[in-house]
C-alpha cells in the first residue's frame, strides 16, 4: 500500500502531444499523455476504489506501449482485480496481490 505500480497497455487512445505511428514517444517534456479522463479502479463493483493515476500515456522511448502510474490505495490487501477505466469503456479486471 502507497508503493507505484506501474501497468502496461496497448491501445489507450490518443495522446497530447500526438506521436506519429511506429516512431518512439518522447522521453522529456512533454510527454505524450492519454487525452481521455482515466482512471485506475482497485476492487470490483460499488465498493471499488477509484485511483487517479500520477501518469497514463505511451511509455517514454517506445512505440505504441502505454504505460500508467499508479500509487496503490490503503483498504485492500491479498488479491484484488485491478482495471482501468474511462468515461465509456473499461478493461477487463486482471487479479493482483496486495501485501
């Protein structure tokens, strides 16, 4: 609880600044952020915690891999699913242990 946990995903949606496709994403500022509001939901259902991420975008030096950082919220230890979510669209909940 409290460390960063950094999740990787492909196809997050577009970025300011726009990277062009197949080319690396930049490694200083500005980065390429993910437009779109999202959010890291922690747990399933009503009683899911919602965590904003510090960052979301494509992963510095790479082509098309986004990366989002998290801190990881007190009230859940042992496994919990983890899913990133925007205003109209979710991912599928993948299981993680919290110590």
């Amino acid at each position: 609880v409290g460390d960063f946990l950094t999740i990787y995903a492909i196809g997050l949606g577009p970025t300011s600044p726009v990277v062009a496709t197949g080319l690396p994403s930049p490694q200083t500022e500005p980065l390429a952020r993910v437009t779109a509001n999202l959010v890291v939901r922690f747990g399933t259902g009503i009683a899911a915690i919602q965590a904003t991420p510090a960052f979301a975008g494509l992963t510095p030096t790479a082509a098309g891999l986004y990366q989002v950082n998290v801190a990881v919220p007190a009230g859940y230890t042992g496994v919990v699913y983890i899913s990133l979510s925007f205003p109209d669209a979710a991912s599928n909940p993948v299981p993680i242990v919290i110590q």
